[in-house]
C-alpha cells in the first residue's frame, strides 16, 4: 500500500477547539499543516432534526499512514459525539510539497 498525501477534513464549533485540534495534531505529527478556516455555515440533519450551526474547517495535510493516529487525537478532543473525520486521497502535487508532508509527518522517536 502507498503511503499517499491525504487530505482530512475536520469541523470544529468554535477558533479555540480548532486550534487546540491543530496543534495537537501537529504536536503528535499526524499533520504537517492545518489551514483554519471560520465562518463555515453548515446545515445537517442530527437525530432526526435539521440543525444550522457555524464552524470552523479544518483542512488537514497528512499521509495514510498516519490517518489512525490522526483520528485517536481528533476523537481524543473533540467535542462532537460524532466528530467529521473525511480523509481524501490526493491525486498529486508538487513532488516538493509532497516531499515536506512526508518528512513533517514522520513520527520521531521519543527523548
């Protein structure tokens, strides 16, 4: 199996959850970058009930084989029963970029 560049998609409710997923994230290496973005308006049916709520996407640049410890620490934070977990295969990139998301991600062994 490859271990592709991947894409994993996150909401959070508010900037400081966000940020506090971010930098775990990139704490553990599970992301070698974390765009925030707010003001997302989502609209989704929840037990049965439409709800509308204002959110925080995250846009998570990691690699396969990392996506298991990167959900551990989204689930580990988040403050969502059921937190959007969405890992997309990227079809390329710049062999550079690709190349810095490899490295950044590559776990380090502890001190």
């Amino acid at each position: 199996m490859s271990d592709h560049a991947i894409l994993v998609l996150c909401t959070a409710p508010d900037d400081a959850t966000a940020s506090r997923l971010a930098r775990a994230l990139l704490d553990a290496r599970c992301a070698a970058c974390v765009n925030l973005i707010p003001g997302v308006h989502s609209l989704y049916r929840w037990q049965g009930v439409i709800e509308e709520a204002r959110e925080v996407q995250l846009i998570i640049k990691s690699r396969a084989s990392r996506l298991a410890e990167t959900e551990r620490v989204i689930r580990a934070l988040h403050p969502y029963d059921v937190p959007e977990i969405i890992a997309i295969r990227t079809a390329g990139g710049g062999a550079d970029y690709l190349a810095w998301i490899a490295s950044e991600t590559e776990p380090r062994p502890a001190p």
